[in-house]
C-alpha cells in the first residue's frame, strides 16, 4: 500500500516540476451548416404554411414573429 502512495507523491511532483501533461485529443466538430442554407429552409417553410392556409399571408407571419 505503500508502495502505490509513493508512485502518486512522485507523479504528482513530476507534473508541478512542469512536465507536458499528456492531452486528451479533441472531438471534431459536425460540420456547420452555412446560414443562407437555413434561411432557405425557413423561407421554404413559411411558404407552406401560407400555401396550407395555416396562416393567411406573410404579414400574420411578421406578426408571430
């Protein structure tokens, strides 16, 4: 038992003394998807839900908005 607690002490010295630390690698990110192509996509809903007559015109849209 001694033996373990002495190898911590020493490890834990070694990274005050300034040793790099091994990182950890960094996930990659999912691709963004660029914002003209969420605009459309909004533009694109709206216009169903005026072609299905959830709302009346893009004014009553404004106004939810």
């Amino acid at each position: 038992m001694n033996d373990k607690r002495e190898e911590e002490v020493s490890l834990n010295w070694a990274r005050r003394a300034g040793r790099p630390a091994k990182l950890k690698p960094v996930p990659e990110l999912p691709p963004r998807i660029p914002r003209i192509a969420r605009l459309m996509a909004l533009a694109i809903k709206f216009q169903d839900m005026v072609d299905r007559g959830e709302v009346r015109d893009y004014a009553d849209l404004a106004r939810l908005g």
